[in-house]
C-alpha cells in the first residue's frame, strides 16, 4: 500500500537484478490507499497458480498478513528479520512475505527478501502439519 510504495521500489529492483520475473500488483504511488485490495490481488494471483511466492508490504506489515491469510492455501508471513523468512519457508511452506516498511530499513528488508528467496520448505512432519492449518480451519 501506499506506506510501503518506497520499499516495494526497492524490493522490485533488487529483485529485477537477481533474475526474477516480477508482477507489481500494488499501488502506483504513495497516495493513501487500502491495503486489503492489494492483499486480495496477490492472493489471486497465487491461487490461481499464476505466481507462486508474493511480497506484501504496508506500514507495520500486520494488515496485510491478516488479510492474505483470509484465502485459502495462502500462507503470509510477517518477518521481522532472517530467521523468520528462513524458518517461515523451512518449516511453514510461506508463500506470501509480508514486510513492515515502518518496522524495518530498507537493507534489513532486502536482507529478509534474501533469506526467504534462498530457503525451501522441509516437508515431512512439517508438511503434515501445514495440511493441518486447512484441515482444522
Ligand atoms: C497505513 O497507514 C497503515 O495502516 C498500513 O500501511 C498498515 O500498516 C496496516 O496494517
């Protein structure tokens, strides 16, 4: 949203220059705006297996993670820092990362982009555990 407009530029052009292909779903400036709807386009955009990781970012990053985990077989997780954006692959299989522009700088951000980008999910009892999220929802 329009809270993390800066650091979505930053996010995009770090990730432009390591190789990804990128879809901008956010806003197209830093005029106010309501994060649901962008959570609600990410969300879309994974669901309907057209992108398979997405980044959403906003002040503090808690709107959009409350909002992503709405959907079915989503799963947003708010990183504070690395360990989180491993752990949160390794073990819970996230799909979406959300960031809080407000909570963090720009290099730990990248940092955290890094560190989810570069972990894989561990399966196993961990994938169990996962289906479960749904199963019991
Ligand atoms: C916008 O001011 C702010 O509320 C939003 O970016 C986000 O932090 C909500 O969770």
């Amino acid at each position: 949203d329009h809270a993390g407009y800066d650091l979505k530029l930053i996010v995009m052009d770090y990730l432009g220059v390591n190789g990804f292909d990128i879809v901008d779903a956010g806003c197209k400036s830093s005029t106010s705006c309501d994060y649901p709807r962008f959570a609600h386009d990410v969300c879309e955009l994974i669901m309907k297996g057209e992108a398979p990781l997405g980044i959403l970012i906003c002040g503090t990053g808690i709107g959009m993670s409350m909002s992503a985990n709405r959907y079915k077989g989503i799963r947003a997780a708010l990183c504070a820092n690395e360990y989180h954006a491993k752990m949160s692959r390794a073990h819970n299989d996230a799909n979406i990362l959300c960031l809080g522009s407000r909570v963090i700088g720009s290099e730990l951000a990248l940092s955290i982009v890094a560190a989810w980008l570069n972990s894989n999910f561990e399966g196993d009892r961990h994938l169990r555990r996962v289906n479960l999220i749904d199963e019991l929802s």
